[in-house]
C-alpha cells in the first residue's frame, strides 16, 4: 500500500484551541462521584470517567448558570467539563444547555471568513447549534440536526463515533476586542443526551503565504 499521511483539514492559522485531537474527551475535567455512587476501583485511576453518576454533577456544579470558559484564562483539564449535559430541575425535567466560549480579537480581517473546527468525541440523540455574540438569534449560524446514539454517558465511556464539523464565522459577526461563540445543545428528554468534545479550534482567515 505503500506510506499515506493524513493531512488534517486546516484553512487558516490557529487563534485558539481547546483540548487534544485524539477522538477522546478524557483531556477535559472529570469531577469527582457522589459519595454514595462511588467504585473504588476507580478511585486514583485513569479512567475515573467510570464512576457511576458523574452527568449528575454538571446540575450541581453548574445549578443556575450554564459553563463558561474563557480563553487565555480557562483551562480545559478544570475548567471544561467532560460532556455538555442536560440540567436537571427541580420537577425531575430536563433542560438543554448552552456553553459560552469567550475570546478577544485584536483585529478583524473585514474580507475574510473564520473557521470554527468542531471535532466531537461522541454524541447521543443531541444536537449542536453554534451562535457568535448573540445567544438568542434563529436560525443559528450552524446546527449539526439530532446526531448520534452511542450513550457514552450512560456506559460511562469517553468517546464513541466521531463527528467533525467546519463551521464558517463570517467577520461581520466578530468585532475587535471581546467575542462570544455560544454552544448549544436543547435536546432535553433526559439526563443521557449530550455531546463530549474532542476538539475545538478556531481559524483566522488564510494569510496570502498560506494560500
């Protein structure tokens, strides 16, 4: 067959990205279990994403507010939990939620278009929808429409089929200085519908060098 080497899709210079590309979410933070759950087989050991449970510690982690991150300041191993999760309310419902990434753009490049890369470690019956510096605006800049159904949560596994996605940032949705990319997953029937990432990174437009 001969050598082949794989050439990661890129389309511009990296401005900023989270986590490891390695088809896994295992990078990202993984909170401790509920006492009362707790396998001491997994207590100190690599795999702690198989303690029984942990989707339920986002609502307790996060009970008003949805996860921000922020970046320059944010770490993913602390600061990005491992699946973005429904939240639990307080009539045993379910709601979806929406992550903020925060970022500062020295300039914008008015003629061109920015990438965002999305690589997905595993999916199960959500959706993911991408909004910049507006949460609220229909229809969103991307939806991915219900993917996946490999219950990574619920087996307490890291990953499963891989999804990758390419979403276009026109610059009139950026403005120099302070920028927000909103993730949102609704899909909302139960605790088991989420979405781990592998991998996120954002691409500035190709410089005349790289074209």
């Amino acid at each position: 067959m001969g050598e082949h080497v794989y050439e990661p899709p890129r389309n511009g210079p990296t401005l900023w990205e989270i986590g490891i590309p390695d088809r896994s979410a295992a990078e990202f933070y993984v909170p401790d279990p509920n006492p009362k759950y707790i396998n001491n087989l997994f207590v100190n050991h690599p795999d702690r994403f198989r303690q029984y449970g942990l989707w339920d510690r986002y609502t307790e982690l996060y009970p008003d507010a949805d996860l921000v991150y922020t970046v320059g300041v944010s770490d993913y191993s602390k600061d990005w939990f491992f699946a973005q999760v429904t939240r639990k309310k307080d009539d045993n419902k379910y709601q979806g939620t929406t992550w903020q990434i925060k970022f500062r753009l020295d300039d914008v490049d008015q003629n061109g278009t920015y990438k965002l890369r999305v690589a997905i470690a595993s999916a199960t019956l959500s959706e993911l929808q991408v909004r910049v510096n507006n949460p609220k605006v229909n229809p969103p800049l991307f939806t991915s429409g219900l993917i996946g159904k490999d219950n990574s949560i619920a087996r307490h596994g890291i990953h499963g089929l891989y999804w990758l996605y390419k979403v276009d940032i026109p610059s009139s949705q950026l403005v120099q200085g302070d920028n927000t990319i909103f993730l949102t997953q609704p899909r909302s029937t139960g605790p088991f519908q989420g979405i781990m990432y592998d991998y996120i990174r954002l691409e500035g437009p190709p410089s005349a060098s790289s074209k």
